[in-house]
C-alpha cells in the first residue's frame, strides 16, 4: 500500500561547483551519476561527497528498503533492535509506523 522503489533525483547545478555533499538521508545505498552517464557510481560510506568538476547535471538515486511496503507496521518503536515473527503479529498502534527515505536535507554546494 505504500511507495518502496528507488528514488532518482535529477538536479541542474549551478554553474562552478566543484563537488555536492548529501548532508542528511535516509534508504538502504545511495548511488549518482554526472550528465548523461547511464550506469550509477554507489557512494557506499560518508562523508557522501561527489566530485561533479565541470558536470552540469546531476542524478542522485537513493535505494529504498522494502519496510514500508510489507513492516513490521505497528510497533511504536520504528527502529526496533530485532525484527522477526513476532514483530509482525504485535499491535502496539493503530497507525502505520512508516521510516523515512529520500534526501532530508538540501544539498551543500561546494565552489
């Protein structure tokens, strides 16, 4: 019932920026790729800067877990220690507990 595919930002950049950091996200990987390039570059561990020298457009792509899609949905704590069985059997609330995926933050530019 809810969006669990990759996610791919497509962004203009400004003219002179020299690398672009992701200060804040939330998703499984996050992978980019510079102009027309068609295969993703994965940054696997921060800090997650990209070096985008002379590039004028740049696609962010953040992979998203299947957790919104098929739970555990009603535990209050949204990011339990353990998941397993009972997890998904235990209704400790009446809505859906869903986790965050995307960019959070704006983009730092770096001239």
């Amino acid at each position: 019932p809810f969006y669990t595919g990759n996610l791919i930002y497509d962004i203009a950049l400004p003219e002179g920026v020299s690398k672009v950091e992701i200060p804040e996200w939330r998703g499984v990987a996050l992978a980019y790729a510079l102009d027309d390039q068609e295969e993703f570059t994965l940054l696997p561990w921060p800090p997650f800067i990209i070096p985008v020298q002379r590039a004028r457009r740049l696609r962010v792509k953040v992979l998203n877990s299947r957790r919104n899609a098929f739970g555990p949905f009603f535990l209050r704590d949204k990011w339990p220690p353990w998941t397993g069985p009972g997890q998904f059997k235990t209704y400790e609330t009446k809505e859906h507990g869903l986790v965050p995926c995307g960019l959070l933050a704006p983009l730092r530019y770096n001239l």
